[in-house]
C-alpha cells in the first residue's frame, strides 16, 4: 500500500506570513544538533529557569501549598509534633514559615474555588486588588499627583503576550490601521500586527545614542504612514528595552506621552523589565507614573516571566487600563471589549494568577521568608548584571563589534560590522552555533537599520558557561570577519 498523500488546503495567510524569530530557522538547527547529541546554549530567549536559574524559594512554597492544601494542615501537625523538641536531624527550615502557611490558607480562602476551578475572566478581583495596590506603590499614587489605580481596569492574563493581543486584536480592524513599533523589536508585536492584518509603522531607535527615543524620528514615521493612507492609532514602547536593553529617563517618557497626546495615540508599554535596570543612575520610572491625571489612552502590561522571578512558564502576566477610549456609536469602553476577549478564553490559568498575587506581595520586612527572599532576589539581579558584563569585556576582543547603550532587561544587542560580503547576520548566527552551540538570534528577527548587522544574546547562562564558551565565540568571530 502507498503512503497516504496529504489534501492541499488554504489557511489564514496572515498566520502563514507571521515571523517570530527567536523560535525561528536558528533554534530549529539548535534542536536538530541537540538531537545529534551536542550541547546547546540556548541564548535566544529570555528564559533563565531554562538556563539554570533556580526558582525563588518563596514563590514556589506558596505555590506548592496552594496546589495541594492539605499538606498546610499536614504541614502545621508536624510542625507541632517537632516544635522545641529535639528535632531528629532536621531543621527549623526545613519547614514552612507560619507566613507561608497562613499566606497560602488565606489565597485560598479569597479564591474561594480552589486552584482547579475557572476564575473570573479578568482574574479575580483580590489579584486585581492586589496588583492596583502594587501599581500604587510603585508609582505613589498615594500623594496625589498619580490617580490610583483601578482594579476595574486591570486584567491578569497568561503572560503580558496574551495582554497585548487583546489590545491589538481589538485596535487593528484592516490594513489601514497602524500601530508604531520601535525599531529594533521584540516580534511579538510585529507578529501581533501581522496577524490581524494591520499595518506596522516603524520608528527607529537611534543606536549610538544608547538606543535613545527622538522626537523627529518619531514625527517622520508618523508623517510617512499618515502619507501612505494608514490610520496610525497607537504607538508600542518597550521599556527597558529588548532587544536594546535601554532603559527611558523620565524626560523621554514625557516627551512620548506629549507625542502620543499631540497626535491622538494610545500608548502600549511594555515593562515587563520594569525589575531589570542594573545601572544604580537609571531606575525605572513606569509610564502611568509619568502620565499622572493626562488623557492619554495607556495599556501598561508586565509579566511573572522577567525581573528576578524568572518564572515563564507559568504564564502568568496583566494588562492595566488607563484612560479606557469609548467605542465610536456605541455605548462601550475598551476595557469592555477586552473583557469580551477574556471571557472567550474563559479565564487566564489560576497558577500563573498565584504567581502575579506573589510577584506583587513580597514578604514584609517582619516576616520569616523575607531574608531569604531578599537574598535570592539580590543574588539573581547581580549575577545577571556580572554575567552581562562578561560578555560585554568579550565584544572588546572582537573585531569591529560595538555595543551602545546600558545594560537593562536581558539582552546585549551588538552591532556586527564588516561581515565578509554575501554574509549577513544570518549566516553569522548560524556559524556561531554550529561552531560553539550558542543560539543567539540574527538582528534581522528584530528589525534593524538597513544595511547593519546584530545578534541578540540573552545574558542568562551560567557564568562557567560563558566563561568556557566566551573565547570560543573570539576565536570563531576573528576568523569569520578576518
Ligand atoms: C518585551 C517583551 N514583552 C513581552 C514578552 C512576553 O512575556 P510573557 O512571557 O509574559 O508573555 C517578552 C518575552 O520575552 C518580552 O521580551
């Protein structure tokens, strides 16, 4: 009998031409080597569990209680059974903290459904509660100046990926209507426009000046799409940025707030690095923040999968609403229609809504876990500015390889100039994990000035990775451009 041949069938052409690099050609010959029995490094994602980071103990405690609540009564009999005494060998601990046990008792008791029952669709409202207070917090809405957040506005959603499709889905209505991305980009958002059919509108970030925002590049995208007939409805901003790692000062956040205000934009701003500023000058300072009592229309997201939690896989993420826009002839706002999307998927998953209900309550200064977290979280951040520097004393060593700006997020994004002719990053990136099994990403995924070459490399490996990995990548980089 002959093979059973396949019928030809037409699909959504948007998803076919839908590029997202960092799982692109370069990870699949990553995992066709690993199958030939190689070791792989795999730098092309912002993923550090994947690359040993050990999960921050605090978090996964909760987790684990929460996950399964009769181990907290069991947790408490045993506790009992050896408090004072001679403890056989073990530790105090080597058991939960009274604050591990009634935090998780009382998530509990606030979810009222447990962990396997769908929530609200939004997140239920005491994590939207929680994730208002924390925006707050960090931005001192309590003095005044910044309205305080609204837990009516907030969505907790599987990851701040999902939170920017609702908000795309829903600007996007044909190819008319555009939506500013920096250049360079992370592809969700290129991908996110493709696939709805809208229009992309670069604007480029100026590499030799730290990756820095400017007003007139900002101004000549949008004049050009306007010219091409696109209804520009929205501009994205990454910060810290990836792939640049370019942290905004509060100077620039205003003057892309006056930029938006001045043109009729909303503002989508990703600060899913919020956590990641390494340079002690340069804090993070949140666009609601800079905002204050303004009109502009703001979509905020950030994510469980960054900063020093690391935690991607749990997917777990929101969307913050400000300045919600009506819907022309009808009598709804944004956030209802973001709401209708949600309620489509039913509900985001309840662990990664455990995960942003820790992400936004540490332990207090007075409780027992809080040493340690504040240890581990310390440890995390500094090993991934030392590693980040690392390489970067590594580009010193390659010819015609410069690296603007700060170090923030995740990534170093180094131009690659005098690639042989006929070569481009590509190719580049290929013979870089062929010959040292480094995944990187080609600046091309991104979005890059014509005619520059980049690689992205997530400053995540081990040290003793990059120690034994990084004169490797001199030697093949001086012999490929020499
Ligand atoms: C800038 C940026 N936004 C969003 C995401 C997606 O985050 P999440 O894992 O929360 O979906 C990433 C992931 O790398 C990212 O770099």
């Amino acid at each position: 009998m002959g093979s059973i041949k396949p019928r030809d069938m037409t699909v959504n052409r948007r998803i076919l031409e839908m590029e997202y690099a960092v799982r692109g050609p370069i990870p699949s010959r990553a995992a066709e080597l690993k199958q030939q029995g190689r070791r792989i490094i795999p730098c092309n994602l912002g993923n550090p569990q994947a690359l040993g980071q050990q999960p921050v103990s605090f978090y996964r405690e909760v987790l684990s209680l929460v996950e399964h609540p009769i181990r907290i009564e069991r947790e408490r009999r045993l506790k009992t059974l050896f408090n004072g005494a001679d403890l056989h060998g073990l530790e105090r601990d080597d058991f939960h903290s009274d604050y591990v046990l009634e935090l998780s008792e009382n998530y509990l008791s606030q979810l009222e459904t447990g962990m396997g029952a769908y929530s609200d669709s939004s997140g239920p409202r005491f994590i939207r509660e929680a994730v208002a207070g924390f925006i707050d917090r960090r931005d001192g809405a309590v003095s005044g100046s910044v309205p305080r957040s609204d837990p009516e506005q907030i969505f907790i959603t599987n990851g701040a990926s999902e939170a920017v499709r609702y908000v795309i889905d829903l600007l996007i209505d044909d190819e008319s209507d555009g939506v500013m991305i920096p250049i360079p980009q992370y592809p969700l958002y290129s991908a996110a426009i493709k696939r709805c059919g809208g229009t992309q509108v670069d604007y480029f970030l100026d590499e030799e000046s730290g990756w820095a925002m400017d007003r007139n590049l900002l101004d000549s995208s949008l004049e050009g799409a306007r010219k091409r007939g696109v209804t520009v409805k929205a501009m994205v901003v990454i910060n810290p940025g990836n792939p640049t790692g370019a942290v905004l000062d509060e100077e620039t956040v205003r003057e892309v707030i006056a930029f938006a205000g001045d043109n009729d934009l909303a503002i989508i701003a990703d600060e899913v690095y919020q956590e990641n500023v390494y340079d002690a000058d340069a804090g993070f300072v949140s666009f609601a923040r800079v905002l204050g009592r303004g009109d502009v229309p703001l979509f905020s997201v950030h994510s469980t999968s960054k900063g020093f939690y690391g935690e991607c896989g749990h997917r777990g993420g929101y969307l913050e609403i400000r300045n919600a826009p009506r819907i022309r002839n009808t009598d709804l706002s944004f956030t209802d229609l973001v709401l209708k999307q949600a309620s489509v998927n039913i509900c985001s998953n309840t662990v990664g809504q455990l995960m942003m209900y820790l992400l936004v309550n540490p332990p207090p200064e007075n409780t027992a876990p809080y040493r340690r977290f504040t240890h581990e979280r310390r440890k995390i951040l500094e090993d991934l500015h030392d590693k980040a520097v690392m390489i970067r004393a590594g580009f010193d060593h390659m010819d015609g390889v410069s690296c603007f700006g700060r170090t923030g997020a995740m990534y170093l994004f180094p131009r690659l100039d005098g690639l042989p002719d006929g070569t481009d990053d590509f190719d580049y990136c290929m013979g870089l994990l062929d010959r040292t099994g480094l995944v990187t990403v080609n600046g091309a995924g991104f979005g890059q000035q014509p005619g520059t070459s980049h690689l992205r490399i997530a400053f995540l490996p081990p040290r003793e990775v990059i120690e034994e990995v990084l004169p490797k990548w001199i030697e093949f980089h001086n012999a490929y451009v020499n």
